[in-house]
C-alpha cells in the first residue's frame, strides 16, 4: 500500500505543467530523433543530456525519459513510409510495414505499429511499478561481490548469449573497459594509460564517447553510402484508425508472446534490436499465415514493435533497482543520474522515493502521450524527410559538437568526439557491436570497484565468489552464459536428431 501511495504521489509531481510541457516536449523531440537516421535515443539523450543540468533531477528524468518513448514511436515512421529504419530495432518493422504502405495501407500499418508500441510499453511500465520495489528489497542484501557478480553476468550474457560474433563482442567489450580505465586510478592515486597527455586525466567522458560513436559514425557512415531522403505524403484519419482498432484483438496471443519476449530482452542486455527479430521470427514460425509474411501481414507487424518497446522500457527496470542498464539508452540514462548525484540501486527507493516514482508515473503519462502525438502529428513528422541530406547531416555535426563541448566546456572533448566518430563508423564497417562497448565503458569502473572490494574482503580469493548461495548463483549463472555456445553445441551431439522416416524406408524396385 506504501509503494501504491508513492506511484499516486508520483502522479501528482509528474502531472504538474511545468512536468507536462517537459514530457511533450520529450515525446516530439524523441519521435523526431527517431525518424532521422543517424541520431537514434542514446545520441538525442546524450545530446540533450547537458541542458537538463539546471533542472531538478525529476523533471530532467521525466523529459529524457520521453524523448525515449519519442525515439521509440518514432522510429517506426521512416520505416513504414520509406523503408528506411529510423533506429535498429525498427528494421524489422520495414518487413511487413513498407509493403502495407506500397498498397495503399499506410494508415493501417502506422496505426498499428503505434498501437502495439504502446501496449508493449505500457505491460513493461506495469511490470516495473509491481517488480521494482521487490527487486530493490532483496537487492539490499548485496554487497561488493553480489554487484560483481551481477556486473559479470551482464557482461557474459553479451558475450554468450550475442548473436554476433563471440570474438567481436569481446573484442568490442574489452576495448571499453580500456578506455574505462584511462585516468587517474582512484585507489592508489596512479596514472593510467594517459600517455603525458593532461587531458587525460579526467579519463574520456562516456558522454563524448556516445555522441561520438552512435551520432559521428552513423553520419560517416550514411555519407558514404550516399543517403538520400525522398519525400511522400502520409494521412491517418480517425475511420482508419478506429477499423484498425477492431482488428488487432484478433492477435491477442502475438501481443502476449511479442511482450514477453520483449520483457525478457530487455532485462537481461540482450536489447531492442534483437528482441524485435526474435518476436517476428516467432509470430512467423506460428501464424497461419507465416507463408505470406513479407509480403504486408499486420501480424508480422505487431510482434517486432510490441516486442521492441516492451524491451526498451523493461531496461529501465535492472537500472533503476540494481545500476545496471539494460541497453545503451538505459547506459546513458545511467550516467545522468549520477551526474545529478544519484545512485541507482535499491538505496534510490527508501532515499529518493519521489523521484523513482515520479519517473514509474511519467512512464505511464509519456507513453499515453506519445501515442496521441503520434497519431495526430504523422503528416509534420513524415515531412522532415523531404530534407535533403546534405542540410541534415550537417546540423546533426553541430548539434554533437554543441553536446560534445558543453559537457567540460573543452575543445579537447570536441576532438575526442570526433575519435570515437571514427572509431564508431570503423565498428560498423567491420560489424563489431558498439553496444558491449558503450555498456563496458559506463560499467567498467564500477565493476573493478566492486571486484576489488571483494578480493580486499577475501584476501585476494576468488571464491569469495560462490561464498553463498546469492551470489554463487549469479556467478554460476555467469558461466553458463558466457560458455552457452559450447554448452549448447555439446547438447546437440548429446541428443542426436531423429532420423528421416523417409530416408529409412527401402527404395521399391
């Protein structure tokens, strides 16, 4: 009764005007962060990261955290009416959704995509008001090694559990935790990997490191590629909308699986991305109609956007009850919430309680009124695409620069950002995952802290690790992920596959 006294008083604090014209604010600039490719939520929070400094940390959380439903919703747009994913995780909206549009259905396709992101949204929203406040009780029992722990396994998770290559990823993830250590050690007080360079000393900003890779890359990468933005009309009408409406109950089961799936990706670091291909690999395999799939099927275009919404907004839950994000806009987020001098973890609900249930009511709030915005507003948002490249890409440079500069108020972070801009558009081109990365280079020190506070508590023995059974779970858990691949391959020599009824009958002469 405490908790549900707290969510109507973060009602109450979220509904303010001030909070509501942040929140709308939020959502417009999100779903315009969504459509144009080369921003995506991480950089547009990032970005705008630096202007929520003077405001009071609930109001800051509340318009970030809607320029992320924004990005969500938005992404969405360019996908359907142009077939050109505004983020990754709207890549496979374009399967079924630019096909709906090439009929004459665009109408149905947007209404549909922004009807099921809300309903994946709005369980995962459902989901954190009732498991956060249990998951941040039973995580006051951790201590040095259960966070270890628990960082271990977020880590082995994207390591064995990533659909890329192993090699990469922890190619990727190591580079992270480098540049995670760069700067003034804060336990012995030494220097590391600074090079007699005094601007390292500080160690690289994770914001200059986002805004760089995610915004710079992508610009690079989009110029070589020769990105071109073409225009095209879009109308939704309420008839539309209301005939779409009566027809989407029928996929009842796909909204259920799609946001389970959704849920599950997005607490563990598995992301968006690849839970909105696992749903429309699952609605194809079990729709009536999975041989039509590709071809402009609403099923096939409900799974991938339920599904990517409820992991997006289910990652905020591991960051909010134990520091631990769930994807990169999660990281970002992180980041930001130390920055205003909060630790999340399960200390933030008995210390900040109106600030973590304003952010649970903003969430209900901000998806509510992301879909209106959405549904009223797709014929503005559907022209900024009539843009001409060559006038977006370089606004989107100065608005990173503006961002990189005013985090140290340093040119030397501007230049900074322009490295990792390389080192991003490098990453792309080679398929290595930024995400481990970027995940690495926020955890990493925290993750040492933790580790060497355990090895200080056990004298330098990693059996501090299993030393009860919280903690020995976690980091047996860890293992099992980190050598899935093995462990899966040595299962299928183990159970041999049954043998073709076919193949086994005689030939008849």
């Amino acid at each position: 009764m405490s908790d549900l006294a707290y969510l109507f008083h973060g009602f109450a604090v979220a509904i303010t005007p001030f909070n509501l014209g942040l929140m709308l604010l939020g959502i417009v600039l999100g779903v315009i962060i969504g459509v144009l490719p080369g921003l995506g939520a991480a950089n547009g929070i990032a970005i705008l990261l630096p202007l929520t400094f003077t405001m009071p940390p609930t109001s800051a959380i509340i318009m970030l955290s809607c320029i992320y439903w924004g990005a969500l919703f938005g992404g969405a747009i360019a996908s359907i009416l142009f077939n050109i994913p505004g983020e990754p995780w709207s890549v496979a909206t374009t399967f079924e959704g630019f096909p709906l549009a090439q009929q004459g259905r665009a109408g149905e396709a947007l209404t549909t995509s922004f009807t099921s992101s809300f309903v994946g949204a709005l369980v995962a929203v459902v989901m954190i008001t009732f498991l956060a406040p249990l998951i941040a009780r039973f995580a006051l029992k951790f201590g040095p090694p259960e966070y270890f722990s628990v960082y271990l396994l977020t880590f082995c998770s994207f390591v064995g559990m990533g659909k890329g290559s192993p090699a990469k990823i922890l190619a990727s993830m190591m580079l992270g935790f480098a540049l995670s250590a760069v700067g003034i050690d804060i336990v012995t007080g030494g220097l590391r990997l600074t090079f007699g360079f005094t601007s390292l000393l500080k160690g690289f900003d994770f914001l200059i490191a986002v805004i760089g890779l995610f915004g710079i890359g992508e610009i690079l990468l989009s110029m070589e590629e020769g990105l071109t933005f073409k225009g095209a009309s879009a109308r939704i009408n309420p008839k539309v909308v209301l005939e779409t409406w009566r027809k989407l109950p029928r996929y009842w089961l796909t909204f259920i699986r799609s946001t389970i799936i959704g849920c599950w990706m997005g607490i563990t670091p598995g992301g968006a991305t690849p839970a909105s291909f696992m749903s429309y690999g699952a609605a194809k395999k079990f729709s009536k109609d999975g041989d039509k799939f590709g071809t402009g099927v609403v099923e096939g275009l409900v799974a991938p956007e339920t599904a990517a919404h409820a992991a997006g907004t289910s990652a905020l839950l591991p960051m909010i009850t134990l520091g631990i994000p769930g994807s990169p806009t999660a990281a970002v987020l992180l980041g930001g919430l130390l920055i205003w001098g909060l630790q999340p973890g399960p200390l933030l609900f008995a210390e900040k309680p109106e600030f973590v249930w304003g952010l649970i009511a903003s969430m209900y709030l901000g998806n509510v009124v992301g879909l209106i915005v959405v549904l009223s507003l797709v014929p503005a948002f559907a022209a900024i695409l009539r843009i001409p490249f060559s006038i977006i890409a370089p606004v989107i440079v100065v608005i990173c620069a503006i961002g990189a500069y005013t985090v140290n108020n340093s040119m030397h972070d501007i230049w900074f950002m322009l490295g990792f801009g390389v080192v991003g558009y490098l990453f792309k081109k080679l398929n290595y995952p930024l995400a481990p990365m970027v995940l690495a280079l926020v955890l990493g020190n925290n993750a040492e802290d933790s580790f060497r506070q355990a090895m200080l508590m056990s004298g330098g023995s990693l059996a501090i690790l299993w030393s009860n059974w919280l903690v020995g779970s976690i980091s047996t858990l860890a293992m099992i992920m980190l050598f899935w691949p093995l462990i899966a391959q040595g299962l299928r020599k183990l159970v041999p596959s049954k043998p073709d009824k076919l193949s086994s009958e005689q030939p008849v002469d």
